[in-house]
C-alpha cells in the first residue's frame, strides 16, 4: 500500500506517510486513538486509504481551507472559520500532503490560527478520515511509428487524461498524467486511453518541428492533431493561425486559454475569491464563458487580442527544448504533462571549444534583470586579492587549470577532454534564451543553463514505489580535508518540524564505500570533494562511475566538484532521478556557498530545478552548475506544497513584499495559494505572483515566522528563519 496510517508516538494522532511522494505529517486528535481500517468506498471523494479513529477534534499543522458537502456530496461551504449543525459531513482539507477527507455524523466548527486548522466536534464520536496520495499516473502505453503523421495521432490522444473539459481543468489534480508513447511498427491504444471530444482541432504540416511545440496545446485542449498546410487552431465555425512566429504564438495560446480558464472556473465548482479576477481588466461574461463547450469558449478567449491579456499574465515557469529528432518522443508526455511551453531548436549554437566553461562563458546567456545585481564570486581558481584559491577538479586538475584573472574565467570546454567532468566526445551547446523561470533540453549535447533532461529520469518519477522507512535520508560525502566547511550542511538538513529525517556525514569515503554508498538507498546525496579524469577522488584511488558496473540506489544528488556532469550523468543512467552537477572548474568558496544554498533549498521541499534558480539569483557562478535528469525531483514537501520565495525591499518606514510561488511536485501550475500576509483572504493561482507594498516590520515579520523560506532582502539572500536583516 502507497499510505501507512500509524498512531504517533509522543502525541495524540497518527502519522501519515505516503511513500510514493516521499512526503510525511500528522494529524492530531484530542485523545488518544487506535487507527482501525475502513473501506475506502466510505468517502465521497476517491481514496487510497482509510481509517476511523474515536475523536471529539481534528487538528493539523498548517493553514487550510476546509470544504463542507452533505451526504450527497453538494458544497454546502468552505472556509477557515464555521460552524454547522448536526448532520451527516463529507469534508475536504486542503491544502495538506495528500488529499485528505473526514466524515462523520456530527455538528462541528472550524478554527485556525497562525500555524494550524482544527475541526471541533459537538459530539466526539467515530471519525473516518481517508487520504489519497497526489502521484499520478499514465493510464497506459501508445505505441506508433515515429513519423510525424503517425505521431500525430498518439499526440492526439494525449488530453485522454484530462478529468475534465470545464476550466477546472486548469487545477492540476483535474488533468492527470498524459498516456506514455513508445516507438513501434504499429500504431495500438490500450483501452484505458479513450479520447476525449473537445472539438478543438491542431493543424501543422507533418513534420517534427511543428509537431512538437503543439503538445501542450494538444493535451490541453484535448485536440485532434491533424496535417495541413498552415499552421492553425480550428473549433466549430473559428480557426486561429499559429503564424507568423509559430513557436511564439503556441506559446502565447497556452499562456492566454489557462489564466483566461483560472478566471473563469470562479463561476464553477470553487467560486473563491481570487485575485487575478478582481485585477484583470478583461470585461467578460464569465459565467457564459464558463457554461460554453470547451471549443466555442477557447474560440472566445482567442477573439481577446493578446496584448490586451499579456500586462496581467504571470511569467510562465519553464520552456522545453526538444530536438525534431524522432528518438525524442517518449519525452513529449512528460513534456507536456509539465504544461511546458515548447520549442523544437532545428539547429543550435555550439559552443567553441576555446570559449571556456566560466563565468564569462555563461555570462552571454543571462538576459535578467538581476544579473548585474548577483554576488560575482571568483571562480577559477581566482580569489578576491588576486592570490589563487584551489579548485575541485583534484590535484592534477587543480595544477592544469588556468585563470584569466581580467575575466574570471578557466579555460573549460578543451580542457574538458582532459579531465572527467565531459568527455572529449561531448558537445556544448548554448540554447536560445527563454522568458520562462526554469528551461530543459531535450536531445543531444550538454545545454549551457539549461537542464538536461532525460527519459529514464522520468520513468523513474512514475516507478516511484514503497520505500522501506518512512524518514528521509540524507548522506553528506566529504572526501577532501580542505572543504570540510561545507560538510557543515549537514546542519541545514533536517531543519523541519514536521519531516523526519537521518542525516549522516561521512568522510574519507574508500572506493568501496563509495560504491556501496552509491548503490544504497540514499534520498539524497549532497557530495563535497574532487573530480578529474579519473572520476570521483576517494580516500584510498578513484571511482570512475563510467567503467563502473553500478546499480545506483542514490535517489536525487549534489556532486559538488569540478566538471562532474559525466559522473552525475551516469548517475542518472544508471538508477537516480536527477542530481545537480559542474560544467567547469568551481572554486571551493563559491561551490561552498553554492552547496549550502542548495542545502537549505532542498531541506525546504524546493525541487532541483527551481532551487538552482533561486542559487543563480544570489551566485552568478551558479551559471556553471545545471540540473541533469528529472528537474523536478524533490526529496520532501514544502510545509506550503508550493515552492516560495520572498522578495522584501526597504523603504523609509515600511516594506515592499512580493511572495513568488512556483509549481512544486503535486502543486502543479493552476494550484492556489493565500499569502499568509496583512490579513488577505484573497487566493492567488501558481505561478503568479502576490505584491504587497507599503507593509509593516511586524506584519513581515508575522509572516516569515510561519515556515522557512528564502527571502531576498534588498537583492541579497537570506532566510526567514533569520529576522536579523529586518
């Protein structure tokens, strides 16, 4: 079973762990109880376990919305302060770590404070609760040829998982996984995948590069992807040209039809009171909108000229580069079960070999605004005062490396034949830039700023089953005397009231204890030492991953030393899920800095992807680092399930807060959040984000108490866990 109910130990409640998301909390009861299974079938709502317990109070730690239904199932009311009379209940608690359900037959009242929700009985009495873990699955396999016509009709039924056509399908628990595609001679669908009628139609001509982007739209809008000529969108009596700038406008459609569909699902079965509604300056009837079939209401968006929309859309959170190679598309469901915006690159800039893999190599690439106020630490082996500063490339890596102090660069990509962190056989490419937070490749070559993605990283995010221990594991790896400061994020892990975690650091690691460490089930390794040509520097030799017959158990993973992508790449062939690793020499202070940050990210549920992002913002040596495999591989849950980050500027006697949510694990985009600030009750959709200007030192204060996060203050990082800064 995905869910173990257990009864706590120190406290009154249970423990719910659900191994397939790797998350855990609890649930608190005013007495205490022994958890007795009940059917599932007992819920209204679906549900992978059930329990009932004799309580007089329900009590868990966070800040939620609870939903009242009657024994029907009709929304009665929602909210985080009510009472209702005697009767029989179906109530939801959201948001929580997996999808939780009461009933019970009782009166009884809501009441939160800054850090919990409780529910009080009138009568205490038998309460079931039932929990239904967030991971989703395909629901089967498409085989097909790979040409483009035959594709077509795999990519058509990618919206099969939708739950529905209404706008609540932007929620992401309403979409579901697409089905998986899978090369062969002939084109088959399981049974499971039926197509879903949305009228909408997706016309490109038959070829992978016009394919490819339409994906999302294709999952989306449930569409039929059909050959053509001119690329176009067509409904019952409208048609919608994807050119001139094809890429641009697929991405523009996606971005417009889901906030247009965030606004109107109001009129559905969640009329919260949302921000984005009461901010937008589109005057349409919503409810019509709402009521219309999907086609004729996508037509009606469309009819809005995207510059009117485009002041009030949110920065979306990642572009997909997907090579318009036929090897590619098992990736395009998980491409476009991410929602991602596509573009399929027909040709890439590579990279000189003479153009170094440093700072300035990197610099190019960056297009944000906060660029120039990034921390600029020396990489490369050059220290502040001019004097040298060893890397982590080894002692022969360290002696061949060569700085160009005017630059603040080494020598990288010829260099990189040399040692072990890319072989000699490897291609750097330089990928277009993106507007979005976050951007993947997919296809060959090593992206400069840009995860690598690949697709034995993301079956594994759906082979994901039972773990023995419901605690978290964490391994920090020092092998090198000189870095032993950074062994000290061993100190940052584990800082969760509600996670459990075993941290262990271990130092000096033999070659077999690297290979047993390396083949154990391990959450997450965050590893401190040298790379060259050689492989991973051990106590005794080197263990080159490449040569090595190695069933890796290390889940997700931090190799935090000089050129390690090879190693990490092999990581991620070989059984982990995602990792963070070098393209070039990294100077130990920065790395330290850089692995601390990275540290704390990952200890606060951030995913790899996004915690990079956050890391790039207080270091441009980060710029040298890029995610390998499933990005969004996370090793536990945010105390919020959304990924925050807090932007605060100084005025003269008050604050400038701005709250940015990103898509996290199962808190996908479409999810909702309610900054817990100045007393808002308003909702916000993910990933926008909530600006509040002119606040008070206590009311930020108030807020950062809640949960630990990091915040930019004044465009330097810090955390919230640290009040010093206000």
């Amino acid at each position: 079973m995905s869910i173990d109910i257990d009864p706590l130990r120190e406290a009154d409640g249970i423990t719910v762990t659900d191994h397939i998301e790797n998350t855990q909390f609890e649930v608190y009861t005013d007495r205490p109880v022994d958890p007795r299974r009940r059917p599932e079938s007992d819920h209204y709502f679906p549900v992978d376990a059930s329990v009932a317990v004799e309580t007089g109070a329900i009590e868990i730690p966070r800040v939620a919305v609870v939903q009242a239904r009657d024994a029907d199932g009709v929304l009665l009311t929602r909210g985080d302060c009510y009472e209702m009379p005697r009767d029989t209940y179906h109530v939801g608690i959201d948001p929580a770590p997996t999808k939780l359900y009461l009933t019970f037959d009782a009166g009884f009242s809501v009441s939160t404070t800054d850090r919990t929700t409780r529910i009080d009985l009138d009568t205490p009495g038998t309460v079931g609760l039932g929990f239904r873990s967030l991971h989703q699955t395909p629901a089967g396999t498409i085989t097909t040829p790979t040409d483009p016509e035959s594709l077509m009709g795999a990519v058509s039924l990618l919206g099969s998982a939708l739950q529905t056509t209404s706008p609540e399908r932007s929620f992401p628990t309403l979409r579901g996984h697409p089905p998986l595609i899978e090369p062969a001679e002939e084109f088959r669908v399981p049974e499971r995948v039926e197509p879903v009628e949305s009228g909408v139609r997706i016309v490109v001509p038959p070829e992978y590069r016009f394919l490819y982007p339409v994906v999302s739209l294709a999952y989306y809008f449930a569409a039929d992807v059909v050959p053509g000529d001119a690329p176009r969108i067509e409904g019952d009596g409208w048609t919608y040209p994807l050119e001139p700038g094809f890429e641009e406008q697929t991405a523009r459609v996606l971005r417009q039809s889901f906030h247009m569909d965030c606004l109107a699902r109001t009129e559905g079965f969640y009329p919260v009171d949302l921000h984005e509604r009461e901010t937008t300056g589109l005057d349409l009837d919503w409810k019509r909108l709402y009521n219309l079939p999907l086609a004729e209401r996508l037509g009606e968006y469309l009819e809005v000229p995207f510059e009117d929309i485009k002041p009030e859309l949110p920065q979306w959170t990642l572009t997909t580069d997907v090579r318009p190679d036929p090897e590619n598309v098992e990736m395009l469901p998980f491409v476009a079960g991410e929602l991602s915006i596509v573009r399929s690159p027909e040709t890439v800039t590579p990279v000189d070999d003479d153009g170094g893999v440093g700072v300035g190599f990197f610099g190019g690439a960056d297009r944000s605004p906060s660029a120039a106020t990034r921390r600029e630490v020396p990489v490369g082996g050059v220290a502040p005062d001019g004097g040298a500063e060893f890397v982590r490339g080894g002692a022969s890596a360290g002696a061949e490396s060569t700085a160009d102090t005017s630059a603040g660069t080494t020598r990288g990509a010829d260099a990189s034949a040399e040692r072990g962190g890319v072989s000699a056989q490897t291609e750097f490419v330089r990928p277009e830039p993106v507007d979005t937070v976050e951007h993947a490749w997919v296809g060959d070559g090593v992206p400069l700023d840009a995860n690598k993605a690949t697709l034995d990283a993301y079956h594994r995010r759906l082979e994901a089953g039972q773990v023995e221990q419901s605690r978290i594991s964490v391994l920090v790896v020092c092998n090198d005397e000189q870095m032993r400061e950074e062994g000290n994020v061993a100190d940052l892990y584990g800082l969760r009231d509600m996670v459990q975690f075993d941290i262990e650091v271990r130092h000096d690691l033999t070659r077999t204890e690297m290979r047993e460490t390396l083949e154990s089930d391990v959450d997450f390794l965050h590893y401190i030492g040298h790379v060259d040509d050689r492989g991973i520097q051990c106590a005794d030799s080197y263990l080159d991953l490449t040569d090595e017959d190695l069933e890796i158990g290390v889940s997700a993973f931090l190799l935090n030393a000089c050129q390690s992508y090879q190693q990490g790449e092999t990581l991620v062939h070989r059984g982990s899920r995602g990792g963070i690793v070098t393209l070039s020499d990294v100077a130990n202070s920065p790395a330290t800095t850089l692995g601390r940050i990275i540290a704390r990210l990952m200890n606060s549920g951030f995913n790899l992807r996004t915690a990079l992002h956050v890391a790039k913002r207080e270091l441009i040596t980060g710029h040298q680092y890029i995610v390998v495999g499933d990005g969004g591989t996370t090793i536990c849950q945010s105390r919020s399930g959304i990924a925050v980050v807090i932007d605060i500027k100084s005025n003269d006697e008050s604050l400038d807060f701005k709250m940015c949510a990103f898509p996290n694990g199962p808190y996908g985009v479409g999810s909702l959040y309610v900054p817990n600030i100045t007393n808002t009750t308003k909702n916000y959709v993910v990933p926008s984000n909530a600006v509040f200007n002119s606040v008070s030192d206590n009311q930020v204060r108030e807020s950062l108490e809640l949960e630990t996060v990091p915040v930019f203050y004044n465009g330097e990082l810090d955390w919230s866990d640290n009040l010093n800064f206000l």
